[in-house]
C-alpha cells in the first residue's frame, strides 16, 4: 500500500514546468503527506484542459452513506480495480495524476519496530502516481467532497525487501493519456500496464515520519544502518 509520500515545498517551485500549470497552494507541500488532508492532484474534465486540483486523498464513492469509507480507500490495486464497484466506473472518466516526489513503506523487524525507507527517483525528481477520483454528495443539502484514491501494484525488486505493495508511478509520456477523458477505460488499463517504478531509489531514513505530526525534511533525513538498529532516529 501507500500511506505517506512527500511533495516537498522545493517541488512546487518546478510545477508549472513539470506539468504546465500554476503550483497548488503551499499548504499542498509537506515532507510527509498523510490521508485524509487535502491534497495535490491533477484531473481533466470532459472538454477542458487539465487543472490542479485539490482532492481529499482517501475515496468516498459517491452511492457512500457517509464519509466513514474513506480513510480505508487510500489505495486501489490495480489488478482489480476494474472488478470493483467503488473503482471500476471511475476508469472511464475520472482518472487523475497525483504528484509526488517520494513515498515511504515500512519494514517489519522481528523483534524491534518498524523501519521506514523512502523511495525516490534519481535526484528526488517529482512524478506522479496514478490516481482515481470521485464526487460524494449524498444529499442535496451536503456539501460535495471531492475524494480520490491511489493506485497500487506488487512490489518490484527495490521495494519488496521493505513491502510488498507499491504505488504506481506513471511514466511521463503516459500522464496525458492516463487523464484525457477521450482515453477509455480499455486503453487506459494499457497505459498503466507499463510503469515508471524501475527508476526508484530507496533510502533508510529516520522515525521521524511515524508521526503524522512531523512535517519537515527531518522526515527523509537518511540514518545509516547501526542507527536504525540502535533506535537512535527518534518517533516524535
């Protein structure tokens, strides 16, 4: 799965010349974005032109009687999603890139806590997972939330010694055809058939990311192995 992942403030100064649009608000940044909060993401609605949006990230399909589901829908597998209710119809039309420049997973220790590692791109490069997004308004007198979910594959060689899910990154040339409205589902299951996740790098890092409240680089600081070990990379 993917639980947390980065969008570092130094990211969105390279927005607008990574995807052509105005960067999200700062608020959008954080070196540990967790479900639940608003995040960057970027859709493209029949006959217009992509825009950044702004979406709670963990989905709330839109039949939903509340809004409960939604911090258990962080993530959709990929292999499946068309065998979902909650997912499949949102294949053909509401598709979204989620950009990031890293992610973390956990790595169970016999004995010891969890170790986090994060997972990058060569020079921390920003990318984009792919996303679906949905609308809930189950009453007229709701306000609408506009929800999304990430999806996800089997791990690859770099990742599975960690976890043994990954989020899937896209490949630059596949972001447009992976939103663009006129892609149908068909070719969009094809686009995400190939992935950009070979090119990932993975670091130990501090504790420091455990805690939901930690938000600052502190949370990608790399520890080397006698630390983690030791347990010298503090929780808060």
């Amino acid at each position: 799965m993917c639980g947390r992942y980065t969008l570092a403030p130094t990211s969105l100064s390279l927005f607008t010349e990574r995807f052509g649009l105005a960067p999200p608000p700062a608020s959008a940044a954080s070196y540990n974005v967790t479900p639940g909060r608003a995040i960057a993401t970027i859709t493209q609605r029949q006959g217009e032109a992509p825009s950044c949006d702004l979406l709670h990230w963990g989905l709330i399909p839109s039949w939903a009687a509340s809004s409960e589901r939604a911090y258990k829908m962080i993530n959709a597998r990929a292999e499946t999603v068309t065998e979902k209710r909650a997912y499949s119809p949102l294949l053909e039309r509401n598709r979204c890139l989620i950009p990031a420049d890293g992610f973390f997973e956990w790595q169970s220790r016999a004995g010891k806590p969890k170790q986090p590692w994060w997972f990058h791109l060569a020079d921390a490069n920003l990318f984009s997972f792919a996303g679906l997004w949905t609308t809930w308004k189950p009453e007229p007198d709701v306000e609408p939330v506009n929800s999304c979910t990430i999806l996800t594959v089997a791990a690859n060689a770099v990742v599975s010694p960690v976890h043994g899910r990954m989020p899937l990154i896209l490949r630059r040339a596949d972001e447009a055809p992976w939103i663009d409205p006129a892609v149908d589902a068909e070719r969009a299951l094809a686009v995400i058939a190939a992935n950009a996740n070979d090119g990932l790098l993975r670091q130990l890092v501090s504790r420091s990311v455990n805690s939901p409240r930690n938000q600052g680089p502190e949370c990608i600081a790399a520890v080397d192995d006698d630390a983690a070990e030791n347990g010298s990379s503090t929780l808060f």
